[in-house]
C-alpha cells in the first residue's frame, strides 16, 4: 500500500466532517491525494483536533447528497477518480425517531450520487460504506421486521449492485463492525461514551445487562482498509462486491466497559448495570475469511486501540465536548 501513487489522484469524499470521513481525510491528503469532501455540517459542528490537514490538497463543499442537482453539477464540474461514500444517518436510536430524514439520506443519496455518475459519464470508481449491523440480514428481510436503519442500509446496497451490474459501474459495498478512535464526538455510543463517563469521575451505567457481544475495530485499522482497498480498484485489481471490515473478535458490552476501567486505572468506579433494557442480540462474527479484504487484517488489539482512543480524550475531549454540545 505504501509503494502506490495518490498523487494526481482526485478523491471524492461524502460525509467528510464526519468521524470516518475526518481520519480519512487526513490520511488521503497525507497519501498525497486532493480530496474534495462533501458535508452539510457547518464548520462549527468539525471536530477539527485530530491533526491539522493539508488546506491545499483538502477543497470542502457545504451540500447535501439528498440534492440530486448539487451532485450533478459536482460531477460536471470536477474530474473525481474514486468516491467514498460516508454521508448518511449512522445511528440507529435517530433513525427510529426520524425515519423519513433516514430515508432520504441513506437510500435517495446513494441512488442521487450513482444517477449522477450515469448520467455524466463520470468514470468515478465508487467505495460505499454500509454497515456491519446489515450482516446476516438480507437473508431474513423478508420474513423479519427490520429497523428503519437496517432496512435503509439494505436498499441502498441493492441500488448500488443495480447501478453495477446495469450500467458497468465499479464499486465495492463495505461493512465495518463498530469502529472507534479519537475524535468521535457522538457520546451516546458506548466507547466514547463510556471514557467521558469516566474521565468526568462518575460510574458508567448500561441499560442493558451488558452481556450483548460486539466486533470493534480501532479507526487506523479501518482507515489502512480503505486505503487499500481503493488502491486495489485504481489499479483494477480483480475484487469482489462486498468486503467486511472487522477484528472478527467479538467482546460483550460489560467486558469492553471494564476494559476502560482498567484502561484508565479507575477500577474504582464499577459500572452500573441496571439490565431495564431490552436483550441485544448476540452478534455473529465474520463467517468466512473469504469476506475479509486480501491484504488486510488490524494491527491494533483491542487493549491498544483502547488506550490510543483514551490518551486522544485526555488530551482534546475536553474541548470537543464542549463544542458538540453548544
């Protein structure tokens, strides 16, 4: 991965100001690559502590992928090679709440960004971010209620086979299980969550009974994944549809609490679990190495990524959450 060339590389990046998008933002520009990233969040809203970009190889446009004429226009304007397609809703508690909004983001965006593409001739290659949480689901679409989130994920998956098969257009769908690191300002997941909760000096509480398992796979090692496997479509490498990015070591909820515990020396502070919450599914590892992208596999363990993700809080989560919740 190292030995390939990004510069001369045009990198079209959805989502760009998101948690994913951010680290891969940086990544890209310091491969040398000139990445135009997309986001409808305003400045205010960037997390912009994770390391200082390359203003010069970084262009960032204010739009929205549910405007099928902003990405038109985008398309005829700007020769792209590659896109990274992060924009969307991600968390499944505001999906439920917002289904609709859920809707338009995650499906009506993946089929505006693709029909642009058709419709300009683009000749873009394209990486579509799905999700871990659809595995195992197609199967069982039919005879299963699904969550608006899954379900939103699962049809733009199918649009985006549709687009490839129909119109010859090269693109891998990837899912990656829960992945965490610096600079992820959503606290309502469990990692950063759980790591303010206990910088702050107080005792993480789960809702649930804490013994619902989890793949979790630190943010570098996701990165090295995307990096790689949008090197192997430049270089038309011959590669199958869909790739599952994940440590393919599952660990409860409960366990990866008293991690950060241990992590962070506060062993005093023992979790609170309260077991009101539903049951959580037990979630299946990665069946077949098959899945896994040729090439890669994570470097950090769980108890490295860890520690990464906590000396990045200690050090600039304080400021973070402030901002994010203005």
């Amino acid at each position: 991965m190292n030995d390939f060339d990004w510069s001369g590389v045009t990198v079209l990046l959805t989502g760009s100001r998101g948690f994913m998008g951010q680290w891969l933002v940086q990544a890209l520009c310091e491969q040398g690559a000139n990445v135009i990233g997309v986001s409808r969040s305003n400045r205010s809203q960037e997390n912009t502590t994770i390391a200082e970009l390359d203003r010069d190889r970084l262009s960032q446009i204010e739009g929205d992928v549910t405007d099928y004429d902003f990405l038109l226009t985008l398309f005829r304007e700007k020769p792209i090679d590659i896109v990274f397609h992060f924009a969307g809703q991600t968390q499944v508690t505001i999906a439920e709440q917002y289904p609709l909004e859920t809707f338009e983001a995650n499906t009506r965006g993946v089929w505006n960004l693709l029909e642009a593409m058709r419709v300009t001739g683009s000749g873009a290659k394209v990486i579509y971010a799905s999700s871990y949480a659809v595995k195992g689901e197609a199967e069982r679409a039919f005879s299963t209620p699904l969550s608006p989130y899954v379900t939103s994920k699962l049809c733009a998956e199918m649009i985006c086979r549709t687009y490839s098969k129909t119109y010859d257009l090269p693109l891998c769908i990837t899912r990656s299980s829960n992945v965490y690191g610096g600079g992820d300002l959503n606290y309502h997941r469990l990692i950063p969550g759980t790591i303010r909760t206990v910088l702050e000096g107080r005792q993480p509480v789960l809702r649930s009974d804490g013994k619902a398992q989890r793949d979790f796979l630190y943010v570098e090692d996701a990165v090295r994944a995307y990096l790689l496997l949008a090197q192997q479509m430049l270089e038309n490498a011959p590669l199958d549809d869909l790739y599952h990015f994940a440590s393919d070591k599952l660990v409860t909820v409960l366990d990866i609490v008293k991690a950060i515990l241990s992590s962070t020396g506060r062993q005093d502070l023992s979790p609170v679990v309260l077991g009101s919450a539903s049951s959580e599914p037990v979630v299946e590892g990665v069946s077949s190495k098959a899945q896994l992208l040729p090439g890669w596999k994570p470097i950090f363990s769980l108890e490295q990524g860890l520690e990464k993700t906590i000396d990045w809080y200690k050090a600039c989560g304080k400021p973070s959450l402030q901002r994010n919740e203005k």
